[in-house]
C-alpha cells in the first residue's frame, strides 16, 4: 500500500497545473445549481480523457455525472464532486476546489489502476448543493444504492475532519388580507403585513427558547405594494435549522404556529409552503475519519482547531443518513476567511488553494485505495452507521 500511496501522490502532484487550470476554469465560469452545463461537461471530459467511464445526466439530472474505475469485485467507494456557484458573488464557497480535488482523485486512481485492489472507484458530480438539493435527488434517483462509502471535502480556512452539519427546512408564509385605502377607510382593511410583522415578533420570542444550535432565519418576500393600500397579500420565507432531525421538526412546528398565531389574531389567511428539499444532519463516522486523518498526517497536515458555533448545512448531510460519508474540510484560504465571502472566493484561485486542492485529491485517493484494500474496514464503517445515532 505504501507504494500504491506514493504513486498516488507523485500522479496528483504530476496533474497539477492541469487540475489548477480546471479549477481556475469553472472559478471564472460560475454556473448555479442545475445550470452547471460547462463546469459538468469539462470535469466529464477530464475525467474520461483519464480512462474512467462516464454516464452524464445520471437520475435523470442533466448536469450530473458518474465516472466509473472497475478492477473487480469489490467495495464500491464514491467520491463526491460539487460544482455550483452562488448567486452574485460567483464561486465564494470554493466549489471549483471540490470539484477539481474530487476529479484529480479519480484520474490518480485511474492511473494506478493495474496495481490497485479490487473493486469500484465512481466518481460522482452532484449539482445544486446550495438550496437545489442535487444530492437528495441522486439519492431518489438510486444513485448510491450500490455505494458502500462516500467521500468528499469542502475548502475550509483551517483543516477540520469533521463539522457538524444543521438540518434544514424551508417553509414560505403566504397571507392573504383585504385592500382598503390606508388612511380614509383602514376599518375596512384586513392588513396581511401585520400578519407578516407578528410572525416575526413570534419567532424572535421563540428563539429565546430554543436550544443554542438551533437557527431561525427569515426575510419578507412581499410587504406589500405601497403605503396608501392596507397590504392584502404579503410574504416571508424563513430557514429552519437544527443538530438533529427531531429537533428541527419540533421547530418548524412552532415557528409554523408562530404563522398560525399571527394569522389568527390579524384576520389574514395563512398559506404553509413547505420547501421540498430537507437538508438532513452530517452523521459522523468516525471509522472513515480515521482513515482520511491517517492519509492527512501521511502528507504532512494536521487537524486544526475546531470552532464550534460556526454551523451551516450541506446535502451531504442527506447522503450520510443513508451511507456511511465524510466531508472533511480543507485548508483553501487564510485563516479568518469565512465561506460565502468575497474575500473566499478571491482565495478560491491562490497558490493556497492550489496547495488545498493537491492535498486533498491525494487524501481522497488514498483513503480511497485503503477501502479497497480493506473489505473489512468497510464492513467496519457501515456497522458504526448503523449503529450511530
Ligand atoms: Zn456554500
Ligand atoms: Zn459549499
């Protein structure tokens, strides 16, 4: 295995100005989720071009991908690939990286190919990770139900094996009231902004009550169309997040409530919309973590310093719920530097980035290498998740 590892590296470390390239590429190129035409076709090609076998489109997702490496019957070990930008500040949360790392896995593999253990490598292009919920719809789809373990890292400002990831909900609020002029007849009116404002009101009181890792964000759509009409038709949509799935169901009940209240006591009709994609929490597995850290430490990097209150929420989540999976973060900028900030998305392009993206296509290939190697470590990785909460 050693030498299959250093094979590894030297191949990664060899691809690296082409993979800075394509990560550079698709950085001056965003695409949001689902629209990842070019990002999608170029990762395809790369990793077709590199002797993997790629299906585009998979789940009846267009912008979705699977590159597949077979050398026998084995485990099968996916490796996850995000590639959607966010809108108005472009890659600011370093998707070209994971995209890129995840591709430079699957060609370091490839090349390694005839001495590699048995089994089946895919690399995976799962679109529209922010809010689009591409991996729930992989999911559905019946992409993992072969998968054994699914690996993917996320550019980070420190290096961190494990975050914990919110589940989140998103629910819309649709009141209806009745127009009526603001000044000279308001009596007549029923105003459906006052619905919105008590709503708000509601939850700000709520959250006092509410367990510290657990987050309630909202902003109105839809206040109304001007200051002289009592507004009949108003909107608020709001993110409900939660540590586990049982706790952010508790909250969206009674933020739901809070909306039901509000409507109650302003006359207003409430309509509930639900957001379809429920991101789910990051199940830890601590079997796989294991491996990734060992395969860091092997190239020279240590864990940093956790923070604990800085929570956000992934579709990967959803994926570990349903198959043992890790996302490690890797270093791509500067300490201090936040993700969905300009200034990432300006790190997204450094030498730093590049060092990050280097080192976690080798860790991912070579934790890769290891499940293949080792049936038993895998067996190992899906009894923990089982048997985890
Ligand atoms: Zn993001
Ligand atoms: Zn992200």
């Amino acid at each position: 295995m050693t030498a299959i590892k250093d094979a590894l590296s030297e191949t990664v470390d060899g691809l690296g100005n082409e993979l800075e390239a394509l990560s550079h590429r698709i950085h001056a190129n965003p695409e949001l989720g689902y629209q990842e035409l070019k990002a999608s076709a170029w990762l395809s090609e790369f990793l077709q071009a590199k002797g993997l076998k790629v299906e585009r489109g998979v789940a009846g997702v267009e912008t979705a991908f699977r590159a597949t490496l077979e050398t026998g019957e084995g485990p099968t070990i996916a490796i996850l690939c995000e590639y959607d930008a966010l809108p108005g500040i472009g890659h600011a949360c370093g998707h070209n990286i994971i995209a890129t790392s995840g591709a430079g896995a699957g060609a370091a593999l490839a090349a390694v190919k005839d001495r590699l253990p048995k089994g089946r490598i895919q690399v995976v292009g799962t679109p529209a990770e922010e809010g689009g919920g591409g991996k729930i719809r992989l999911i559905q789809g019946g992409v993992f139900n072969e998968v054994d373990c699914a690996i993917m890292i996320h550019g980070f400002d420190r290096h961190l094996l494990h975050q914990d990831l919110l589940g989140i909900v998103r629910v819309t609020f649709d009141f209806t009231g009745k127009a009526a002029h603001a000044s000279a007849d308001p009596w007549e009116g029923i105003n459906a902004l006052d619905a919105v404002i008590q709503t708000f009101n509601a939850i700000s009181m709520l959250r006092q009550q509410v367990r510290p890792d657990a987050r309630i964000h909202g902003i109105i759509t839809n206040g109304g169309s001007a200051p002289n009409i009592i507004p009949e038709a108003t909107s608020a949509v709001f993110y409900v997040r939660a540590a586990s799935l049982d706790y952010m169901w508790e909250i969206y009940r009674r933020v739901v409530a809070c909306a039901e209240g509000a409507a109650r006591a302003t006359g207003a009709e409430l309509r509930v919309t639900q957001g379809e994609m429920v991101y789910e929490p990051l199940k830890r597995n601590q079997t796989l973590l294991d491996l990734f850290k060992a395969n860091l430490e092997r190239l020279g990097v240590k864990e940093e310093e956790p923070i604990p209150d800085r929570l956000g929420s992934s579709d990967i989540g959803n994926v570990s719920q349903v198959i043992p999976a890790i996302q490690p973060l890797i270093k791509v900028a500067p300490t201090g530097t936040a993700i969905h900030s300009r200034a990432f998305a300006g790190a997204a392009v450094t030498p730093l980035a590049r060092q990050g993206l280097l080192v976690a296509a080798k860790a991912m290939a070579m934790t890769t290498a290891d499940l293949l190697a080792s049936p038993a470590v895998v067996r190992q990785a899906k009894d923990e998740f089982a048997t985890a909460r």
